[in-house]
C-alpha cells in the first residue's frame, strides 16, 4: 500500500514538472518570436517564416549559385537577368560565328527554318481591355503595385499607350523588365 500511494506521488510530481517544463519551453519560444520580428526589417516575413515554421511548412530554399568565371553571382534577380541577357544574345553569338562576310540576306538562307516557330499577332485594343477585364476586382497590389480595381477604372486613358508596348516589345524580342515577373506556383 505504501509503495502504491509512492509511485502515485511520483507521477502526480512528474506529471507538474513536465507541464511547467513545456510552459517555460513555449514561453521561451514566444520570447523568440517576438525578439525575430521586432528585430526584422521585414516584419510579415518574419511573421510569415514564425508561422510556418509552427505549422511545419518551412520550406529552405536552396542557394542559388552562378559562376560566371570572373564572379560567383548569389542574387537570384541578378541570376535571372544574367540568363535573360544570354539567351537573347545567344542568337546573335551563332549568327556572327557561322560566317561574318556574308550579307545579313546572304545568312538568313543559310539558317533552316523551324517548322515549331511561333509568330504572334499584333495585340488589339479590344483584346486587352477583354483581359483586363477578366481580372479579379482587387484592391491588394502585386508586382505593378497598382491594385486592379484601379487599372480597371483608368484603363480609357492608357489603354492606347499600353497596346502600343505590348506591340513593340513582341515586334523587338525585347520586354520591359516589370514585364518579365510572374508567380509561379508548382502544381502537386
């Protein structure tokens, strides 16, 4: 009987000890939160890296390194616009290496057409104010940090500006750079 009453202490003992540790373990990592966010210069995403570490969603992104033999390059944005520069001038490279005393008609015959080419059409007025209208009315802004309720409501008053770059940039292979940012989010 004593032994029993014994081992029922014990565990009512044990039992206090391990809730007050798990009390003192989740008031420490609170404190660190809140020490991570009032010190971030980003406070949402340090909320944001707090709330999926929590929810068990952290997800590390790997290190991106470029190696362009005279510098190691680690900015993604740059490292992006390194491989945007290359491919745009790949072309030109091949073209001047095939033969650089040929007349540029001359070169063009010598290069095989592509039965995968693709050829776009110039873009018309009513077929972007068609896709502008087709956005969700919101007032949150993305990339343009203009929000689409208002592009919607102004859009009279550029629309003509806006056609006219959408043309010339499919016309020159050339874009803007605000034009070449997307969100891109993997289907599982």
């Amino acid at each position: 009987m004593k032994s029993l009453k014994y081992i029922q202490n014990y565990q009512m003992i044990y039992g206090k000890v391990t809730k007050e540790a798990k009390k003192k373990k989740e008031r420490e990592r609170e404190r660190e939160a809140d020490r991570l966010i009032l010190s971030a210069k980003n406070k949402n995403k340090a909320l944001w890296k707090i709330i999926n570490g929590e929810t068990g969603n952290s997800q590390q992104r790997p290190d991106i390194i470029l190696n362009t033999g005279d510098k190691i390059i680690t900015n993604p944005l740059t490292i992006t616009e390194k491989f945007n520069i290359y491919f745009t001038d790949v072309i030109e490279d091949l073209l001047s290496q095939v033969n650089c005393h040929c007349p540029q008609q001359h070169l063009k015959s010598q290069i095989k057409n592509c039965p995968k080419t693709m050829f776009v059409a110039p873009v018309t007025e009513t077929e972007v104010i068609q896709v502008i209208k087709g956005l969700k009315n919101s007032s949150s802004v993305g990339f343009y940090v203009t929000p689409t309720l208002l592009v919607k409501q102004c859009l009279c008053h550029f629309i003509k500006p806006l056609v006219h770059i959408y043309n010339v940039s499919f016309q020159k292979g050339t874009f803007p750079d605000m034009m070449k940012k997307a969100k891109m989010k993997p289907l599982f």
